[in-house]
C-alpha cells in the first residue's frame, strides 16, 4: 500500500535525506521491483522526489500525509502496548486497521487519554496534532564503530525483526559497545553494559536498529 511506503520513508530519514530503494525492500519486505514500481507512483503524485542513484525523499505533501498516518499509528500502538498488554512484535496488524478506521475526533481523545506520548513503544517519534515532533536518530547500528559506546534509541516496526530482538533481549535504552565487524555482512558483535552480555547481532537486524 501507498501508506507504508510513506511511513517507512518517513522513519527511515526520508523528510531531509535520500532513502534507497534497497533500504526500503529490506524493511518492507518486498520485492525491488515492486519499490520501483510504487516509488514512480509516489513521484507521479507530488509525494516524493527520486534522484537517481541517490534515492527518495518524501516532499513537504508527502511529508504531511506521512506524519498523519505515522501519528495514527504510533498512537495505536501506545495504546495497544500500555493498556491492553500486547507484546510489541504483535502490535502492528491491529494498529494497521485502527489507523485507517479512525475519525480525528477518536485521535484527539485517544492522545488526550495516552497523555500526550512523544514516543511509541518501539521508540519512534509521535508528531502532535499539529505537525510538530523533534527529529529522530537516523545513525544506525551498522555504522557505528568498533569501540563505540551508543545508546539503542529505536526500531524499524518490523514483525519479524521486532521478534528478534526479543529474542536476543536487546531493549530500547540499551548502553552498547561495539567490539567488532565481522567481515563479508557478517554480525556485529556488541556488549549489553548494563547487564556485561556480549551478543551478535546480524548484518541486516544492524541497519534497523536505530542509536544516538
């Protein structure tokens, strides 16, 4: 759906930076054939700009769409996560329906009763009503160095990557160090401060974990 591709861009940096069409396959899951496909839609409709061999960026149209829909969701999912208890690699589905069911008279009520949440539970930022939100880390995992010490600030929503994570008990807030690289797209290998576990983490998990 047109939607995802927005919001997708949206949270990988795409209202200041170029996203590539691999970058949003990978979090998609989707053919590339089919990001070229809906990228050209996007461009069609004054919702994106593609720069070849560069990327997409969403225009300041796109832009609003996207933090409406990224709002709605978000919201949803605070809900879903804080009040009613869902793990948060189930939430996305139902937060997907609600999204698009919702009158902006429920949303209104819905943040009102969340108190106002800046961030959803997997870390992503929650635009007000009037499109207003600061800017989220867009350094990921896989670029932070050998030695570096970094703080995990969010997640791609995404099922199957949010499960393992779970697994691996890596949480938002997380203090890391970064011990090695291993070559060929090979893991990461990190160190949990808090807790001294050293853990790998794969090549592709590295480029959806979000840290500052």
């Amino acid at each position: 759906m047109k939607e995802d591709y927005l919001k997708i861009i949206f949270e990988l940096g795409g209202t200041q930076a170029k996203i590539s069409n691999k970058q949003i396959s990978l979090s998609l899951n989707v053919a590339a054939g089919s990001v070229t496909e809906m990228v050209g839609k996007l461009v069609k409709d004054g919702l994106a700009e593609h720069t070849p061999y560069a990327g997409i960026s969403l225009t300041s149209e796109g832009i609003k769409i996207a933090e409406n829909l990224v709002r709605r969701h978000r919201l949803w999912e605070s809900f879903l996560v804080f009040k009613l208890g869902y793990k948060l690699q189930d939430v996305h589905a139902d937060a997907e329906v609600l999204e698009h069911a919702t009158s902006e008279r429920l949303m209104d009520h819905l943040d009102d009763f969340l108190g106002h949440p800046s961030h959803c539970p997997h870390g992503g930022v929650i635009p007000t009503k009037d499109g207003d939100y600061k800017e989220d880390s867009h350094q990921v995992l896989a670029d932070a160095e050998d030695g570096q010490s970094v703080i995990v600030d969010r997640f791609i929503d995404n099922h199957d990557l949010l499960t393992y994570l779970d697994d691996i008990e890596l949480n938002i807030g997380d203090r890391l160090k970064i011990i090695s690289h291993a070559p060929f797209e090979g893991p990461i290998k990190i160190l949990i401060e808090e807790t001294g576990q050293e853990t790998n983490v794969s090549f592709k998990a590295a480029h959806y974990i979000f840290v500052k």
